[in-house]
C-alpha cells in the first residue's frame, strides 16, 4: 500500500491535472508558455483526451487503498509514471528542437520524477481478511 504522503501526492496530481486543463482551456492564453516555437496550440490541446481520460483517473486511482486489490495498487503508480516520463520527454524533445515551451517540459518532468518517488513510497500492504 502507498503510504500516507503518496496517496496524498497521486490525489493532488490527479486534481491539478484537471485544473491545469480546465485553465488551459478556458484562458487560450495561457498557452503560449506550454507550446514549442514553430508548433501551434492544437499539437498542445491534442494532450487533453490522454491527460483528462487517463492521466487524472489513473493518478486519482492510484490514491485509493485498494485493499481488495493489491496488484493494481502496486502497478497503478508505476503506470501513471511512465505515462508522465513518455510525456516529459516528448515535451522536451519538442522544445529542444523547435525552441520555446520550456514549461511544458519542466512541469511535466517534476511530475514524471515526483509520481516515481511517490510510487516507490510504499509500506507493506495488511492481509487481506479471508
């Protein structure tokens, strides 16, 4: 079972993924900052069906206890970091070579790093009652 701290970490990322979205897509904007020189906000936008149907379930999913379940709660965390490592290196692929939106590469890197700290936080799982 994550401990205490981690759950809390995949909750807070789950929800500030939506809130990110629901930013990025209300304020246009905004934006700018996230995308690459050179590319426009749809190569940006084209993120938010993976981020909101997978990324934000999967790290709200990973802050359950799933007692009854100790498979998924030991692989969840796993999966929601390599999804965000995919997508940090994507993002700094792209601005490395079309220059510009930096931040979409550090953000998703903290992400990516902190979802890999969290998912190696665990304490042993209680038994599961017969």
């Amino acid at each position: 079972m994550l401990a205490g701290p981690a759950r809390c970490f995949f909750l807070l990322q789950g929800l500030l993924v939506i809130a990110w979205w629901c930013w990025l897509l209300a304020v246009p904007a905004a934006r700018a900052a996230f995308v690459p020189g050179g590319l426009d906000a749809a190569s940006l936008i084209a993120w938010a069906p993976a981020d909101l149907l997978l990324l934000a379930p999967a790290s709200l999913g990973a802050a359950l206890p799933w007692r009854q379940r100790p498979a998924v709660h030991l692989v969840l965390p796993w999966c929601v970091t390599a999804a965000l490592a995919y997508a940090a290196l994507w993002c700094v692929a792209a601005s490395a070579r079309h220059g510009g939106g930096w931040s979409a590469g550090v953000c998703m890197s903290a992400a990516a790093l902190g979802s890999g700290l969290a998912a190696s936080w665990r304490k042993p799982s209680p038994p599961v009652p017969t």
